[in-house]
C-alpha cells in the first residue's frame, strides 16, 4: 500500500528542528510516507525529506505573521499534499483554509499557547489577559474544523481535547540515537566524576535559555557560599544576562556561549549535576508543568541527577526512579540545601544518574512517541 503524502508547515522553527525534522519527519519516512517541509531556509533533499526552503524568515515578528505566513500557505497549496501538519499557532487560519480545501490537517502545539502570551515581555502588560482571551476564542474555532490534534503534555492534551476529541500527546522525550557517541566516550572512559570530587571542582550545569523563567538569579544567590562552577551554555535575554554578570556569584559561572548539540552533552557529561528550575508560569499550567521540555530527560539520559523543580509531572517521574531532587525553584536556601546534599552524597548522586539513564532506555524516549505518532496518522487516514 502506497502512504500518502505529508508536509509539515512551520513559520517559526528552524529547517532542522529536533521536534519536527530529526524526531517526526524522520520517523514518517521511515515508516514509507512521502515526506515534505515548507519553512524557512533553502529547498533541498536531506535524509530523504524534500525541503521547500523559503529564504531567511523576516526578523519583525508582524512581518512574519503577516506576510512569510501566506507565502508558506501558498507553497503549501501548490504542493497539493494529502496531509498537512501545522506547527505554530500563527499558521491556524492557513491550517483552517487547507481544511475547508478537503485535507487532512493536524495542529501540533508545542506549547500552553494561552498561557505562554500572558508571559510574552514585549506585550503590554495590561494587554496581555485580553489577548490571550481573543487567541483562545479564535483557537477554539479552528480547531475543530481539523482533523486533529497533537500536544506536548497529556495535561496539554485533555485540555484541547474540549476543543478536538482526536488529540493525542506526543511529548518531546529525547532520541537515543543522537547520543550514541556520547554513550560510546562514558564506556570507554568510564570514569565518573562523582567519585572524583576530592580533586575536582563540583560542576553543576545549564545548557539552555538564560531567561528569568529559569531563575538563574536565584540560583547565583544559592551558590554564592559554595565552592563549585556553574557551567552555562546557550542563548541570552540581553537585560536578564546582564543583571546576572553583576551578581557577586558571577565568578563561579564558565558562560561557553552558544554551543552545538554535541558541546551540550559534553558539558553535561563533564558536571556532577543538572539543574532544572523553571520557575510557574501560566505555560507550564503553574504546579502541574508539561514533558514538552527536554531538559530533564537529556540529563537523565547523560547518567546525571537532576535538581529540578517540583512540578507534578516531574516530580512523579523523579521520585519514580528516584533520579533526582524536586524543589521550589525559586528558593535559594532550597537551591543552596540540595546542591549541598549533592556535594556530600557523591555515591548516592551516581547512582541516581544511574537509574535516570536506565528509565530513560526503558520509558522517556522518542520510540515511544514515534509509535503513538505513526498510529495517530493511520487513524486519521481511515
């Protein structure tokens, strides 16, 4: 039987996003679909996915939504695909009109949508409410004139599913093939740096957004009286970063900038402990969080515990496998306590890594989500 064919849309994620060309895209052409992506970059054929590239995305937010948005609906309308699955909110009125053209069409939201505008910074304050209230109503109305729907988090899902009863959760659990060579260097170096911290310095890490929503401040003023290093990777909000430089614990941070996927998992593998404190905001649903982010379970899988916040869904995860420390993520006695209990306990800390990396192997990976995702397809074929 020939597979139909697919074309994911995005307006907002780069050409080789892990969520949708290493994990989904990937998946789909194995399982025999034809497999295109309109988006930014150039067009082209890798790994068998064809890409229709359309140039660098404009760098106005209200240029993009306004203008790069219609040029994606019209390739996608040239295309003439059987299956169209969506990726940003911005791409809702393109994704309604491909519906009413008789497609099938999938919504993949990545995020609480709702609840991530009443974060965004450069929205008036006063507007923000409002706004998200207006989005909600439109949201609403378009997504049942799909046929389906795809989120992050099942707490994400049961929601939207007032909205599409066809929804499914399809959450961002790490690839085990792309840290074969990280796993492959830990046998043959099979050396831990838990049984090392007489001579070495205590290395916790951060490879990630450097924004407030992961309260970096409050972890600088939980380390000000310890001796370690704070190995931090990734991008920066520019005034955030700022106010941290001028913290007093500054000092203990090796700031290594941007770095690639394979540098990440190095400074993973080269620290005793990964931190996770995202702060509660509306678009983690406060307490309850969401599995759509990676952090943890990219340091579960690089044999490291984790300090993270006390979100339900992690928290029943940690203590699952007991992987881990759950706390308030914007205490620093909180902060300063556990990374203490940490420095003390190395054997302990080793072999939480240990049973995170196992029930990462057994439980937290893209296979699992790749099954529900291919199984999803064929339900919506028929």
């Amino acid at each position: 039987m020939i597979k139909p064919s697919v074309c994911h849309l995005t307006s907002v994620h780069q050409q080789f996003d892990i969520r949708i060309f290493r994990k989904q895209l990937l998946s789909l052409k194995k399982a025999g679909y034809d497999v295109y992506q309109i988006s930014q970059g150039e067009s082209g054929i890798r790994k068998g996915i064809k890409l229709i590239g359309l140039g660098e995305v404009p760098k106005s937010r209200l240029k993009r939504i306004l203008f790069f948005t219609k040029k994606i609906y019209k390739a996608a309308l040239k295309l003439d695909s059987d299956i169209y699955h969506v990726h940003d909110p911005e791409l809702l009125p393109a994704a309604a009109k491909l519906a009413k053209r008789g497609k099938i069409v999938i919504f993949d939201s990545h995020e609480n949508v709702t609840g991530q505008i009443e974060e965004k910074t450069y929205i008036p304050k006063l507007f923000r409410k409002i706004i998200a209230k207006v989005y909600s109503v439109f949201e609403k109305n378009v997504l049942k004139k799909l046929s389906g729907v795809i989120c992050v988090s099942p707490n994400f899902t049961q929601r939207m599913k007032k909205q599409n009863e066809n929804c499914v959760t399809v959450t961002n659990y790490p690839l085990l093939s792309e840290q074969e060579t990280a796993l492959e260097k830990l046998s043959i170096d099979n050396k831990s740096n838990f049984s090392e911290t007489s001579d070495k310095v205590f290395k916790i890490c951060f490879p990630g957004l450097i924004s407030e929503e992961w309260c970096h401040l409050e972890l600088l003023t939980a380390i000000k009286d310890i001796e370690l290093e704070y190995v931090l990777c990734g991008p920066a909000h520019k005034d955030y970063f700022e106010e941290m430089k001028k913290h007093p614990a500054w000092k203990k941070v090796n700031y290594q900038g941007i770095v690639s996927r394979a540098q990440v998992r190095t400074s993973i593998n080269e620290s005793n402990l990964g931190m996770a404190l995202c702060r509660k905001l509306p678009n983690t649903d406060y307490d309850i969080g969401t599995l759509g982010n990676t952090k943890l379970f990219e340091y579960m899988l690089q044999k490291r515990p984790v300090c993270c916040t006390n979100f339900i869904l992690w928290e029943e995860i940690v203590t699952k496998y007991n992987c881990g420390i759950c706390i308030e993520p914007d205490q620093p006695d909180q902060i300063e306590e556990t990374i203490q209990w940490f420095i003390k306990h190395p054997e302990e800390a080793k072999q939480m890594g240990e049973r995170g990396y196992k029930a990462v192997l057994n439980e937290y990976n893209w296979s699992t989500q790749e099954k529900t995702l291919l199984d999803f397809y064929s339900k919506l074929q028929k």
